[in-house]
C-alpha cells in the first residue's frame, strides 16, 4: 500500500452555525468537532502522517489547544488556508511530503470511518480518484427560475457525495496547479479533478459521515456519538 497523508481543512468560519465561533471549535459531548475529526485520522492505521489547514490566525489555537493538548503526533504540518476552499486545499497539498495517496477531508465532518478511509486509499491506488458518498435519501427535482418544477432526477443515478475525496498526489496536486492560472471556484476536489479530465471512482460512504453546518447538525452529530459510544 502507497503512503498516505490526510489533508485535513478546516479553514472556514462556518456562518451558517450562526455561533460567532469557528464550527470545528465547537464541542460535541466534551470534545471540539476538529478533534474528533483528527481522532478518526490518528487512529486509522493507514494514515501515515496529517497536514491541518486552518484559518491563518487560529493556527496557534490549533497547534496549542488541538493538536498538543490531545497528542495528534500523526499531524506533522500546520498550515494557513486561503479565501476560497481550493486555496485551503491546494495549500494543504503543497504541504505534502512525498508521493502516494492524499486524502482530503472536511474538519466538520468527524464520524468517518476506517472502512470509509481504507476503501478510499484502495480505490485511489486503483483508480487514481476516488470520493465516498450515499445515494439520496429524497426525490430529487431541477427547479425552474419560474419556481415550478421542470423535472424528477433518478434517484438511483444520484450520489451525494461526501469526504474523504482521495487521490494519487501527483494527480491531484497537477489538477491545483493548473487550476490557479483559471478563474473557476469549486467547492469539491472530485470536480477540480473532473475538470481535467480525470475520472473518479464513487464508493459506498455513510449517512453517518455527516458535515457539521448549522445547529441543527449539532443536535444530530450528539445522537450519533451517543449511538457509537455504547
């Protein structure tokens, strides 16, 4: 099995939680979201080292109050995001030391699995890309800017796709370079991927891997972690 490094980003303010704090600050039964997260990474045998993105003035937080309070030793970079996703992204990437598999993870969403984390690094060896996901549990409509509806989706062709999102780094890391000379966000790593021309193997996630976004998540990321600690 190639080495593999999880890129973990958690530079973004999380607004739509509406705490005035950072969502991966925030506790869930006496931990920060952003520790569990780095707890499901550390404690995955097939992860060989972290590099956490965050906020450029909270990377003494993290490296104080995260990472040296709890002991992530696996974390062996520290680094400051940017303005957009990508930007946090790409400057995780170019944090990694060596070749093999990268795996880029949300820091709000903290109840990845191992088999989510081994099933991605096996897919991204195979496949070069790979992304976890579930199949919606809604109908799914394209609604017209009259506001009526225009057509139903079939369900069975839809993924919701989630994080981890791995990659061979040299893939991935060639995608980021070439993207900084255009002017396109993306909020998903698969579609910066796809925009080059690379194919990404879809996988079975959880609808428990869930990302942690407004107060609503909160009250549901509790339920699961009382479920998973009995």
């Amino acid at each position: 099995m190639d080495k593999a490094c999880a890129v973990i980003v958690a530079a973004g303010k999380g607004k739509r939680m509406g705490t005035g704090k950072n969502k991966q600050f925030i506790d869930i039964k006496g931990k920060p979201v952003l520790c569990r997260t780095l707890e499901a990474f550390s404690r995955c045998p097939a992860v060989d080292e972290i590099v956490l993105v965050c906020a450029g003035d909270e990377i003494g937080y993290c490296r104080d109050e995260i990472v040296g309070k709890y002991g992530f030793e696996k974390v062996k970079s520290i680094v400051s995001g940017g303005t957009e996703r990508q930007d946090s992204v790409y400057s995780g990437l170019s944090a990694v030391k060596g070749r093999g598999i990268v795996l880029i993870h949300d820091g709000a969403r903290p109840f990845v699995t191992n088999k989510i984390i081994n099933d991605g690094i096996r897919f991204a060896e195979e496949y070069g890309a790979s992304a976890c996901g579930v199949t919606p549990k809604d109908t799914i409509k394209v609604k017209g800017e009259s506001g009526f509806s225009e057509c139903t989706l079939d369900r069975s062709r839809l993924f919701s796709v989630q994080t981890p999102q791995c990659f061979k780094i040299d893939l991935i890391l060639g995608c980021y370079e070439k993207l900084m000379d255009e002017e396109i966000i993306f909020t998903d790593d698969t579609s910066v991927a796809e925009h080059f021309g690379h194919k990404v193997y879809l996988y079975e996630g959880s609808y428990e891997n869930i990302k942690i976004t407004t107060p609503e998540d909160l009250a549901v990321a509790e339920s699961i972690l009382s479920k998973l600690e009995k």
